[in-house]
C-alpha cells in the first residue's frame, strides 16, 4: 500500500485566499496537492457545521482561510467570524474531536501567494503529524 | 421558599382580575413527589393550583418566545437571565410582560435524593427553610436542602432576578467566592485521547430524546438542526457520532446565551451530566468577550458583535 496522504478540506474565502491561492498558482509556488479547496463568498459564510461534517464525511484536516480583518469584502464578515472560530476551535479541542493540529485558521490576502503556499505546507506538515483520522467519522450504511 | 405560594396567587390574583395579563406562568404541584410542572393559568379561578417550593426547576422563560398575548410570568435568577436573552433576541416584548421575580436559594435535585432513597418510594415531601421530609409506606427520611442541591444551583452566583416588575420576596444574599469551573478545568487537564473518552463515555446512554433541547428556553428555531433533511447535519440515529454532533452542536449554539439554569440536565431521562459542554463555552465567552448571558440587558450578545482587537492567537 502506498504511503497514506491526508485529505483536507480548505474552505477559502472568494475575496482574497481563493485569490491568493490562484496567484500561488499562477506564480509556480510549489505545495502538495492534499488540499480540496471549496470556494465561499466570505470566511462568515462558513457554517460550523460545514466543518463538522468534513470531519464527519472522514477529512483528515480542515483549514478555513478569509481576509485580514478590517479587509473583509463584506466590511465586517471575518471579525464575526473570528468569533465563532474561537468557540468552536477551543470546544473542538476540549470534546475530543479534534486533536490538536486538525484545525487550521488564517488570514491571507489575495497578494500573499507565497504566505498562501507557506501556510498550506504547514497546515499539511501538521495533519499529517496528527496521521489519518480516528474519531468522529460517520459510517456510511453499507449498500449491497 | 414556600412562602412565595401564597404571594405567587395573590399576584396572580390580582394581575388577572384587573386583565392586566391574559395568563400567568408558573408552577403547580405535581401527581409525585419532586415533580412540579409547569402550569399556565387564564382564569382567577385557577389561581389557588399554583404552588412553589424547591422543586421548581424548570425554566419558565422557554415558554415565552413569540407568544402574543400579556403575560405575567415567575421568574427566578436564572429565568430572568434567559427573559433577558428573549429580550435581546427579540422574542418577545417587554410590556408584554409582567415578571413576578422570585429570588431563589436553589432547587433541589430530585435523582441524588432519589438515588439515596434507594428504591423506597417517596408518597410525601415537606419542606421548610432548610429540610425537606420524605415520607412512604413505613419509611420517613430527612434531607438536608442545601447539600442536595441541584449541581448549578450550588454554583449559582445570580440568585436574585435582573429584571422584574415586582418581586415576591426579600432579595436573597449572592454566594461569593465560588468556583465556577472546578469540573471544566479537571477534563481541560486530560490528554486528547482521555477528553475524548471521558465525552464517549458520557453520552453513551444518550437516547436521542431530544429532552435537553425541549427544555432549554434558548431552542426556539422553528426547524432545529436535527430535523433538517437537505442537507442532513445530523443522522437521527444512536450511532456515536451522531449523538455526539447533535450535544457537540447543541451545545454550540448556547454559546454566549446559556444562563447555566440546569433545565437541560434535569429533563435528562437518563442523566447525562450535558452540562458538561456547556459549561466550557460560558468560561471561555467569560475570559475571551468579557460577557455573562443575560445580566446587562441592553448588552449585545457576544456572538452577535466583535471588537476589532478580538484575540486570535489560534489564527495563522
């Protein structure tokens, strides 16, 4: 068997880390290819729940990335968000469902294609220190 | 506490003969000893079923959100804390509301006392300020009130209700000093892998009742999380992993609002500790915002704001 990779999920807000992450690409950054990027309009877009069910679908890591604050499109999206984000990363951690090194935040913006890159080798250098992951996957019925 | 029976009806009375409310909210006594229930009364005749002492548990303010008519409603600390978050949350208005305030010295909970019955059934409680008498057929027992205090009503630093009309007794003397996160600091202390046990562990009798949600007066969503099909947050069976979305999510959405009442806890059938998520939201809003549910009541809730310099030491 080959050697075991994460999976990510990278929720990246449409503003400035999708763009970042398309001028990283544009600009030849070199990163490994464990994230599966979805597209929000605004880090505030972004449901605990949505992450919740990456971790429960089987996620091995999830990253949610959004403007700087006082940068947000939407004036003031991120700095609710921010909010939410650390609720929910410390109740995370306290329940049990997330080891530390599962859950990533950060602030990139659209110009910051090589901070993009760097930050998405060490969310993947940290998921994959945390290894594949054990707890809070739904098993799916199992059709015959 | 018995004492505010009387002052509850007189109240009651009162406010429904000169129609200054449609209804009054508050207790009478129920069929078993322990058990008082919830009693919504409309008409004056009505007004000698209701009835308080240390039993009253639940959270009357659940029964609030987005009624139309005046009500009259008992409030104790805790109530009156979550009568403020409604408030703020704009689930009903403030002249429709009569807050009779009840300063509380704690309810009492039923299953440890239950629980050193062992097995002999309770026909008969009494009370007085500070015993309660249990009787049955050939037994007669007598708890101390203070030691079988419900577990948040022993940590209890709001007794006396924030907001009221009128009160029905003397404002009651505030615990000081108490420790309010002794148990949160105790499982913040394991490793990951024993947090996550300790929470298997801790919901695995859970039977998906939905209990906690229906006592707790912050779920009024008119579609909760758990019913939603498309998409389906939660699986509506017992498997693990659902049981834990659905008290991780719960929890989750009490964030800056829970007032810490108990009503989830005591609806529990099979005694789930649920308090047990809750508690760790209310300390880290308490160190990170600064904020206590339901005590300022023109203070926004914290998650419905943000200050510019918010921490964010978690945020790369």
């Amino acid at each position: 068997m080959s050697e075991w990779e994460p999976k990510i999920v990278a929720f990246l807000c449409n503003w400035c880390s999708y763009g970042a992450a398309d001028l990283a690409g544009v600009s030849r950054l070199q990163y490994p290819a464990n994230i599966r990027i979805i597209r929000v309009p605004c880090s505030g877009r972004v449901n605990p729940k949505f992450i919740l069910a990456a971790f429960r679908s089987g996620a091995d890591g999830v990253w949610v990335s959004g403007c700087h604050p006082g940068d947000c499109h939407y004036i003031e999206g991120n700095l609710y968000a921010r909010r939410k984000f650390a609720l929910l990363n410390s109740q995370l951690e306290y329940t049990g469902i997330v080891e530390p090194g599962r859950l990533h935040f950060s602030w990139i913006s659209s110009a910051e294609a090589t901070k993009f890159a760097e930050v998405a080798r060490g969310v993947i250098d940290a998921v994959k220190a945390a290894g594949p992951a054990r707890h809070f996957i739904k098993k799916q019925a199992e059709v015959a | 506490m018995r004492e505010y029976t009387e002052r509850i009806r007189e109240a009651a009375k009162r406010l429904l003969s000169e129609q200054r409310v449609d209804t009054v909210i508050g207790f009478r006594r129920g069929t078993v000893p322990f058990m008082n229930e919830p009693f919504l009364v409309k008409s004056v005749d009505q007004v000698d079923q209701l009835y308080w002492d240390s039993n009253c548990g639940i959270n009357l303010a659940n029964y609030l959100p987005k009624r139309t008519d005046r009500v009259a409603v008992v409030a104790k600390g805790c109530d009156s804390r979550n009568i403020v978050v409604h408030l703020l949350e704009n689930q009903i208005n403030r002249d429709q509301l009569y807050i009779l305030g009840a300063p509380c010295r704690g309810m009492v909970d039923k299953r440890r006392m239950m629980a050193d019955l062992k097995g002999k059934e309770p026909l008969h409680a009494e009370e007085n300020g500070k015993e309660i008498k249990v009787s049955g057929r050939g037994f007669q027992v007598t708890f101390d009130r203070q030691t079988y205090l419900q577990s948040n009503c022993a940590i209890c630093t709001h007794r006396n209700p924030v907001v009221y009309d009128e009160l029905l007794g003397d404002p009651v003397e505030e615990q000081q000093g108490v420790d309010r996160y002794p148990d949160v600091r105790r499982i913040e202390a394991m490793s990951v892998d024993e947090r996550w046990r300790y929470f298997q562990e801790l919901i695995a009798p859970c039977i998906r009742c939905y209990a906690c949600r229906n006592a707790c007066p912050l779920c009024y969503c008119p579609t909760c999380f758990v019913d939603e099909s498309r998409p389906q947050w939660v699986g509506k069976t017992i498997d693990p992993t659902d049981t834990l979305t659905f008290h991780f999510l719960r929890a989750y959405h009490m964030a800056g609002r829970c007032t810490d009442c108990g009503s989830c806890e005591r609806a529990c059938p099979v005694g789930i500790e649920v308090r047990k998520f809750t508690k760790k939201l209310e300390k880290e809003v308490k160190e990170l915002y600064g904020y206590e549910a339901g005590v300022i009541p023109d203070q926004r809730p914290p998650l419905d704001t943000f200050k510019p310099g918010d921490p964010e030491p978690f945020i790369k």
